[in-house]
C-alpha cells in the first residue's frame, strides 16, 4: 500500500498524536506555581484549534474526493454508452435490412461486425475498471510480475 498520501483516518490519527504531544510539552513547561485551571484551560484550547483544523482539512479533502469519484463516473459512464449507443444501432440497422424484404447480406454482416467490434471494446473497458477497482481495495497486486 503506497503512503503517497493521508487519507481520512490517517488525518485524523496524526492530529491526535499531535494534540497529545502538544498537551504533554505544554505540561511539561508548567511551573509548579502555574494556576491548573489556567493550564487545563490553555491545552483545551490549543486541542479545540486543532480539532477544528483537522475539521477544516477533512472537509477539504472530501470535497476533493467527491469531485474526482463525479468526475470519473461522469467519463466512464460516457465512455461506456458510446460502445452500447454503437451496437443498439447497428443492430436496428441489422433489423431493418433483414426485414425489408431485401436482403442486403453485406450491409448486415458490416454493421454486425461493428457491433461486435463495440461489445469487445466494451468488455476490455469494463475488465479494466473491475481491475482498477481490485487495485483500489488491495484485491489485486498493482504491479504484477
């Protein structure tokens, strides 16, 4: 698994290690006449601002990852209609011809070519994505060898 970058609970770990680090440096610092509420009331705060940055981080990140899973639906959703839009044709123009009463064999046999040219193109698309998809959850090794 690439530590590229932190994810959601990753986030959220490190700020907790490091609010617990800034709380014990905190307390470590404090001389022995230092007011405790003072002192308790000075590590909740700096707790609560990191607690709201780690907030303001986790939005930002969602955000992202929400714009990136619509904009990849969006692409692969159009990617994969066209081969289908290509093969319902193909098959009405199929349709229409056997059926005119005047058989055009050629004009048939090219139009079903196309269509099983667009379902072939349709299956390696969708063999990539279930791929993509086992890589993404840890199924599938990234870099076969």
């Amino acid at each position: 698994m690439s530590d590229e970058g932190l994810g959601p609970v990753a986030v959220v770990t490190e700020f907790r290690l490091l609010r617990q680090e800034i709380g014990r440096a905190m307390a470590a610092q404090l001389d022995d006449g230092t007011d405790t509420a003072d002192a308790v009331a000075g590590i909740t705060l700096l707790g609560d601002a990191l607690d709201g940055a780690a907030t303001v981080g986790l939005t930002a990140l969602s955000e992202r990852i929400e714009t990136v899973r619509e904009s990849f639906l969006a692409t692969t959703l159009h990617d994969v209609r066209q081969p289908i839009t290509l093969v319902e044709g193909s098959l009405h123009l199929a349709d229409r011809w056997l059926t005119d009463g005047a058989t055009q064999t050629e004009r048939v046999a090219e139009v079903v070519s196309d269509a099983l040219l667009a379902t072939r193109e349709l299956v390696l698309m969708i063999d990539t994505l279930s791929d993509a998809s086992r890589v993404a959850i840890g199924a599938l090794d990234a870099d076969p060898e």
